[in-house]
C-alpha cells in the first residue's frame, strides 16, 4: 500500500513542480509591470 502510494506521489510531483514554477514566473511577470497612471478625474479635489 505504501509502495502504490509513494509510485503515485512520484508520477504527479513534476506536474505539481511544473505547474508552482509557472504560478511564480507569472507573478514575476506581473509585479514588474508598471500600472497605469490614474486618470485626472479620478483625482478631483473636493472643496467645502
């Protein structure tokens, strides 16, 4: 039994590895992109 279940964790551990390594590169990716700026409307000042 646990011979079949070590077999099974090894055959879906490169998938799992694969797929975290993606998740991180896309993180990556997108933390270094700049957002846009905001646009001027947005940044009304309120007056009392």
């Amino acid at each position: 039994m646990a011979r079949s279940i070590a077999f099974a964790v090894s055959n879906r551990l490169p998938l799992v590895a694969t797929v975290f390594v993606c998740l991180a590169a896309v993180q990556l990716i997108t933390a270094s992109c700049t957002p846009e700026p905001a646009p001027y409307a947005a940044r009304a000042t309120i007056q009392r």
